[in-house]
C-alpha cells in the first residue's frame, strides 16, 4: 500500500456498528470485574501502603471497597475468577471469531501514523493501539496477581520481578495503568466512532 492510499484511507469504523452480544457482555462483565478489583485492591492497599509503609499516602475510602482489608480480601478473591475467566473467554472468542485481525494494531496504523494527514484515520491508528495494549495490561495484572495469590506454589513468579515488593509494586502499578487506558479507549472510541459506537458497546 503506498503512502497516498494510506492517507486516503477512511477510519474502517462503520457508521452504525453492530456488535455481537458475546462481546457486549464481555465488555460489561470487565467493566463490572475490573471495577471490584480495582476498588477491593485499593483497600487492601490501605491497610499497608506500597509506598511509605502504614504512614503512607491513603486512598480516598469513596474509591475502595470492602471497608477493611478482609472486606477488600475478600471481594478481591471472589472477583479474581470472574475476571480472569472472562479474559480467557474472550480471547477464545476473538481467536475463534478471528476479530482480532479487525480488534488489533497492525502494520497498516504504523504506517498510517507515520506518513499520518489524515487525522480520522491516526485517530482509529491510536484507537487499536491502545486497544491492543490494554490486553497484556490485564494479564500482567492477573499474572502477578497469581504470584502474590500464591506466593509458595508460583515462587517462580515471584522471582522473575526479584523478590515480593517488586512483585506487590508491579501489581499495584497496573491500578494507574488500566485507569489511564480505560480513560485513553473510552476517549479515542468517542473519536472514531462517536457516541453510536460507544453505545453499540453496551446495548
Ligand atoms: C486474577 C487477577 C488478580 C489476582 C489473582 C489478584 C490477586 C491479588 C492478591 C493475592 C493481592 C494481595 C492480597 C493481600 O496481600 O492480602 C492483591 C492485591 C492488590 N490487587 Fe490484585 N489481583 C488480581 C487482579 C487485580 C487487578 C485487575 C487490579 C487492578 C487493576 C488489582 C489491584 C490490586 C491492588 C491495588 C492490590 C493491593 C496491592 C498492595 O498494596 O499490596 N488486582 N491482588
């Protein structure tokens, strides 16, 4: 494809999307799921913070949940599976369906955004990027999560990041991450598709 046609190349997003229901309750039941253990992390992250030990930086309690830390354990754990199942589901689905040739950043957005005029379709570039790096994102989230789950069992995970604080501080970072790339997906979608392909997501 040479650089004129990539220029000319309209964003693929078709005007009124339509989505499949499997991928609507995908997208609700991460919502929901990410949500519980974005909210119970920081609760448990209260009790000890990360950073500065028990007289460290608190998180404001109107964003956790749980009420104390084995109110947060407890919703933590009882999420955890949900989530991660609902991760699992949904790469088989993407993998059966072979969306994912549709859902990921190829060579095409590199190159669109490196000879990029066309702002619609830098735009929909910088929509598959971040969409596609929200996914190893959340495993890195569910992996380290695992190691400090069960630190004995997967010690192996707990070596590779060099001891438990490592291990609790990458996990805890993923918290700011997947706040910045909700906000970032939730933003370029409105840009590329509108306030119909935001929709389209949920109903
Ligand atoms: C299957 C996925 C996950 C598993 C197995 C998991 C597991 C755990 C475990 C075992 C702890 C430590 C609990 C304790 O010390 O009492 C923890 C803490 C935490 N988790 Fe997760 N987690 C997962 C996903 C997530 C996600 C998606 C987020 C948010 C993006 C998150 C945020 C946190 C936070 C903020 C803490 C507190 C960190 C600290 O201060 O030590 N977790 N998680």
């Amino acid at each position: 494809m040479t650089s004129n046609s990539l220029e000319r190349q309209p964003a693929r997003m078709p005007k009124r999307p339509k989505q499949a229901l499997l991928a609507k309750i995908f997208h609700w039941v991460n919502i929901v799921s990410v949500s519980i253990m974005l909210t119970s992390g920081l609760q448990i992250y209260n009790a000890n913070p990360v950073f500065g030990g028990r007289a460290g930086p608190h998180v404001f309690p109107l964003f956790t949940l749980g009420g104390w830390l084995a109110g947060g354990r407890d919703w933590h754990f009882a999420a955890m599976t949900l989530f991660a199942l609902n991760l699992l589901w949904y790469g088989v689905y993407i993998g059966l369906t072979r969306r994912w040739k549709n859902r990921f950043v190829g060579g095409n957005d590199v190159k669109a955004l490196q000879v990029g005029q066309n702002q619609k379709r830098n735009a929909y570039a910088w929509h598959r990027i971040v969409y596609t790096a929200i996914v190893p994102i959340l495993l890195l989230a569910v992996f380290t999560g695992i190691g400090m789950y069960k630190p004995a069992q997967f010690y192996w995970i707990v070596d590779a990041f060099g001891g438990w604080d490592a291990l609790r501080i990458v996990h805890f970072m993923t918290v700011p991450t997947v706040i910045g790339f909700a906000i970032a997906h939730s933003l370029l979608a409105l840009k590329v598709g509108g306030t119909r392909l935001l929709e389209s997501m949920f109903w």
